[in-house]
C-alpha cells in the first residue's frame, strides 16, 4: 500500500520529457534529462524505476534520492 500512495502524483519515467525529468528530479540537469529519454526512445519503455541506472550518468545515489518521486507505468 505504501508504494501505491508513494507512486500518487510520482513522475512516469516512461512518458516524461526531459524538461520534467528536469525539473522534477534531484541532481538531473539538462545533459542527464536528455539522456534519460534518448535511452528510453532507444531501448523501450523502462520495466522499474531500476532501469534508470542503465543510463549513462545515472547512479545509485541520484536514484535513490529520487525514488519516491518516480513510478512506471
């Protein structure tokens, strides 16, 4: 239950441009915005929010610090 109210409202990483990424995530400029979505385009639709460590430049610090702000659907 607690992911599900975590996920009201949460950035869809599989339907977010850049400027959302952006402006929505903690320690995503525009370089890492752009890549988030390019990689997506490239590859498909992300599976979990775990798949954003895939991206170049993206690590498990800067995940975790946005988390709670992501969801996939």
């Amino acid at each position: 239950m607690a992911a599900s109210a975590a996920a009201q409202g949460a950035l869809n990483i599989n339907s977010a441009d850049a400027a959302a990424f952006q402006g929505q995530m903690v320690g995503i400029g525009e370089a890492k915005a752009r890549a988030i979505v390019q990689h997506r385009d490239e590859h498909g639709p992300f599976s979990s929010v775990d798949d954003l460590l895939e991206v170049k430049g993206i690590g498990a610090k800067t995940l975790e610090q946005n988390r709670d702000r992501l969801s996939v659907e």
